[in-house]
C-alpha cells in the first residue's frame, strides 16, 4: 500500500507508492531531508521515522494466483 511519512515541520518526508499495471508491478520510493542539523531533541522523532521508513522498504509483495 501507499504510504507517506513526514517529520514535523516537513524537515524530512518519505514516499512509498506501488501500482499495478497488467502484469507489471511499479514501486517508487523517495525521501526527501531538507534539514541537515537536527538538534538533540530531535533525534527520538528522526529515529522512529527512519525505524518506519526501513519496516516500509523491508515489506515483501505477496503475489496470488487467481
């Protein structure tokens, strides 16, 4: 499934999208870190998004037969 995570203050995004298309599958994936510092405070909210980002890409695709 789609998915779009974000940091607070949009400092870091994550975009997942899959699609079918017939026989082909299409999975797209982007993340975009506007910020290069991040403060102490900071870090607990940027670990679970990267925590979140790695469970995303780690996802296996089921196929099923019909």
């Amino acid at each position: 499934k789609s998915k779009v995570l974000m940091l607070p203050n949009s400092t870091a995004k994550y975009y997942y999208n899959s699609t079918q298309t017939g026989n082909a599958i299409h999975i797209s994936s982007n993340l975009v870190v506007t910020q290069s510092l991040f403060a102490q405070d900071e870090y607990a909210n940027l670990k679970e998004f990267y925590n979140q980002v790695v469970a995303k890409q780690a996802e296996q695709i089921v196929l099923k037969k019909k």
